[in-house]
C-alpha cells in the first residue's frame, strides 16, 4: 500500500517502458492488462482466481455501477473493493462511452448526456461531477475523466468538436475530484486519428494536470494501423512520467504492438468474452473450441501453459463442454485466456528489463506465423 499515487519509471527498450504505478490499494507493474470487471465481477471468475492469473488491477465501469446495483448502495457496504472481494487496485470507466454504445435515446449537451438505460429505460444524466463523484462513492483507485466519445468514422470537424467538449469536461472532472493519498484521476486523450488534434488535447490535458493520460477514441473499428499510427505520433508528445493507458484494446497483437509504442496500461474484455464463446488465445493464435477437430484431442489447449485448463483438461473435454454449454467450459476458457494475457505481459515486462524487447517481438510473431 502507498500513501501516495505515484508512477516509477523503471527502464526502457526503445519507446517500450517498464514501470510500477503505486496506489492506495497496491502496486501496478507495468506493462498492464486489466482484466473487465463490468459489474463488479469479472464473469465466470472467482476474484482469487483472477489474482491467481497474475492481474494486479481490475477495470469497473460507472455506467453499469450507476443503474444496477446503485452507487450509493455501493458506497454504504463499504465500497466496490469490498462489495465484490477484490483488495487490488480498481480502476472505474467514467461513463462516457458506455452510454454511447449501450444507452438508448441520448442527448448530449454542454452539461453533460441525458440517456435511457439499457436495463430499464428510465432517464438518467451523467456529467462530469456526478460521474466523478459516483467514482468516488465506488472508492476507484483510479478515476476516468468524463468524455465524450464519438463514432467513428466521423468527419474530422466533428472529431474536433468533440474533443474540444472533452477538454472543457476535463477541467470540470479535475475541478470534482476529491484528492486522496494513494488516489488518482486520469484525463483522456481525445482527436480521433488527427495528428494536430491528439496534440492538441494532450496539451490542454498536461495543463490542467492528472496523475495518468489515457488515449480514448481508437479501438472503435479504425483497425490495427491506423491505431498504430495514431500511437506513433501521440504517446512521444505524451508525459514521460506518468502512466498512459490505451482504452479497450485489445488482441495480444495490438498490445505487443502499442507497448513497443510507448503505451503501458490496457483493457479489453477480449480474454474474458471469447471465454464466453469458445474461443481460447494461445501464444500460438487463437482455437476454436467449437470445431470438430477437438472431438478427440487428448492434448491440452497450449502444452507450454501453466494454467489450471491447460495443466488439468484437454481439449477433447472443453470442446465436449463447450457443445453442452456446461458452465465449467466458460470459466476454464475465461481463466486460461486471463492467464494467457498475464503471461504474455509478464514476458513483455521481462525483456524490456533485459533489453531484448525486438526479439520478444520476432519470437512472439513466428510463433503465431508457424501456428
Ligand atoms: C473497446 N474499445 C474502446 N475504446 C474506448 C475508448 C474510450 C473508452 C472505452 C473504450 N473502449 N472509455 C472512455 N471513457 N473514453 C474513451
């Protein structure tokens, strides 16, 4: 534990960075992934099991929080930490871009976004202060910014336009937000796939000053290179010394590929939802559990995998699983894809300590070339 928020720079190889974020809740070694704990559960796993995978914070999201089961209800039992048996760091979503891919009928105004929910269809507004302050109620290690987030494509006048309101709700979550020892706010880097734009947004978010900058506004269908070149030219204008974090991304190819650029946190609920479908991440590409080819396979998912899927069941019995639609098969696939993306940061913290991030790169990309 810390009293104080603080981010260490520990080395680098290249732009890649290996660092430690310090919260009130505990230690973040950096490059992270955080796995998506939605509703205040990561699904089909006990929150031991998620720490037995090597994940050090969980993501949780104000939209959700806020309509089901209650901010407030939250706050009087003690906390989301409590609430749902997680003693790491919490990091909260501020709202922003659920309510725009989930919330019926929205309207959006300079105050904030007045929107029907998703579950009940009753109104409710979220602007910068009250998101921040149900953030606070939830006792988040780390608070987002509220943003709002366009569709895109979109033209770039409209990318400007809501940048520019982000900036100005920016400096209105900064003004909500109650400092705390061990706690801290991150802005959120805005401007679509516009150089001048991304420039421009990080430099009105260094000026009101947060603890850590999160690049929004990409992982929304723009594709793998246009994020990557996105990144090129954001994260070297970004601060050195504080964390930055790529939103909702991604696959294990889009994580090498941004921490080589620069990035050190990530969410997505990619490992958590495939094992949902049947689809299981190895460092080897990704497998099908629905296909046929598994019907008689004694072999387990990924013979190098350390996880309680891989050391304990084959892949014959999670396909058998998977077609009975047996719970075990969600939880085994969601453990093993969470266990997946650890190992796979742990290996990307490793050779940026050791300096051989470029092999990491070549090795990690044969391996799914050979497949
Ligand atoms: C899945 N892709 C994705 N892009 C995001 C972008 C943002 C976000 C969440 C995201 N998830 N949350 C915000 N508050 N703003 C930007």
């Amino acid at each position: 534990m810390t009293d104080t928020f603080k981010f260490e720079l520990l080395g680098t190889d290249g732009k890649a960075r290996r660092g430690r974020v310090h919260t009130a809740h505990g230690a973040i070694n950096t490059p992270a992934f955080m796995p998506v704990g939605t509703a205040a559960t990561v699904k089909a796993m006990m929150p031991e099991s998620v720490a037995e995978t090597g994940a050090e914070i969980l993501l949780g999201n104000t939209y959700h929080l806020m309509l089901r089961p209650g901010a407030e209800r939250i706050e009087k039992l003690g906390g989301l930490h409590k609430f749902m048996n997680w003693d790491k760091p919490i990091l909260t979503d501020s709202g922003g871009f659920q309510v725009m891919s989930l919330a019926q009928l929205r309207k959006i105004t300079e105050d904030g976004v007045r929107f029907r929910s998703h579950i009940d269809g009753a109104y409710y507004d979220l602007t910068p202060e009250s998101s921040t302050e149900i953030q606070r109620q939830l006792d988040a290690d780390i608070t987002m910014c509220f943003d709002e987030c366009p569709a895109l494509p979109a033209p770039k006048e409209r990318v400007n336009e809501a940048m520019q309101l982000s900036m100005r709700w920016a400096r209105r979550s900064r003004e909500a937000f109650t400092h705390r020892p061990g706690y801290g706010q991150f802005g959120i880097v805005q401007g679509g796939t516009e150089k001048d734009l991304r420039e421009e947004s990080v430099e009105k978010l260094t000026e009101i000053g947060f603890e850590g900058y999160a690049i929004g506004g990409l992982a929304v269908g723009e594709g793998q290179e246009l994020m990557f070149s996105t990144l090129d030219f954001t994260t070297p204008v970004m601060p050195t010394d504080k964390p930055r974090y790529l939103m909702g991304v991604g696959k294990p190819d889009d994580l090498v590929g941004a921490v080589a650029r620069g990035v050190d946190m990530f969410d997505c609920v990619l490992p958590s939802r495939s094992g949902r479908t049947a689809e299981a991440w190895t460092r080897r590409g990704s497998v099908n559990l629905r296909n046929a080819r598994h019907k008689d396979d004694p072999r387990p998912l990924d013979e190098n995998c350390t996880c309680p899927c891989c050391k304990n069941y084959s892949r014959a019995y999670l396909y058998h699983l998977t077609k009975t639609k047996e719970i075990l098969g969600l939880m085994l696939l969601t453990w093993h894809n969470l266990h997946y993306y650890q190992e796979l940061m742990a290996g990307m913290r490793t050779a940026i300590e050791e300096e051989t991030f470029d092999k990491f790169v070549v090795d990690f990309h044969a391996l799914r070339e050979q497949g």
